[in-house]
C-alpha cells in the first residue's frame, strides 16, 4: 500500500480503526491514503501500528521516517526503531518532546513535501 507524497510512499498510522480514519479524510476532501489502522494491533506508544505500515511498505524502519505529533506516537516510533519528524501544532508546541527533527507545523510540512 503506497501513496506517492512527493515520489516518495506513505501510510497513515493510526490508533484509529482503518474505516473512521478513511472516512475522516473523504468526508473532509482529502485523498485517501493506505491506512494502518488500531484494529488488532497493540496501540501507540507501542510500534506495533508503525512496524506494520513499515512491513506493508516493505521497508525497514531505519528507510523511513514517522511524522508523528503525540508524545506516545514518538515513543512508538522510538520504540520500533524509527527517525520521527514532529509537526508542531497548537496542542504540542508547549510540550518538550524529542524527535529527530521537527517543522512548526502541517501546513509547512505540506509545502515541504510538496517541493
């Protein structure tokens, strides 16, 4: 399951079930993305979510990079042996956390991949 963001492939994953996430993002106009979702598999901050989008990517987590804005998505990803760029938003931005890199927020980060 891949879907190009600037050539490169992405899946979404998250603790929430596949359908609600799909849904989410038809209903608000976005295109749809192969999801992981919570459904079977241990929640974040275990990597059980990530380590399966990884897998169904085929890559190795060191080949990737989490984009993640939750403390326990991080620890997920840290957990799963994963790079991990923090978008910052309203919620996050008092909060110290310790990705590997992080943009100021989704909109930058979209102008980023767009690039």
């Amino acid at each position: 399951l891949t879907a190009p963001v600037a050539g490169r492939p992405l899946v979404i994953a998250s603790n929430t079930d596949r359908p609600l996430v799909e849904h989410l993002l038809r209903a608000g106009g976005a295109p749809v993305p192969p999801v992981i979702g919570g459904e079977g598999l241990r929640s974040k901050p275990a990597p059980d979510i990530v380590l399966a989008a990884a897998r169904h990517l085929g890559l190795a987590p060191a080949a990737t990079v989490v984009v993640e804005d939750t403390e326990k998505g991080i620890r997920a990803a840290r957990a799963g042996g994963f790079p991990v760029l923090l978008v910052r938003n309203r919620y996050n931005r008092p909060l110290r956390l310790d990705p590997d890199a992080e943009v100021e927020s989704l909109a930058a980060l979209l102008q980023w991949t767009a690039a």
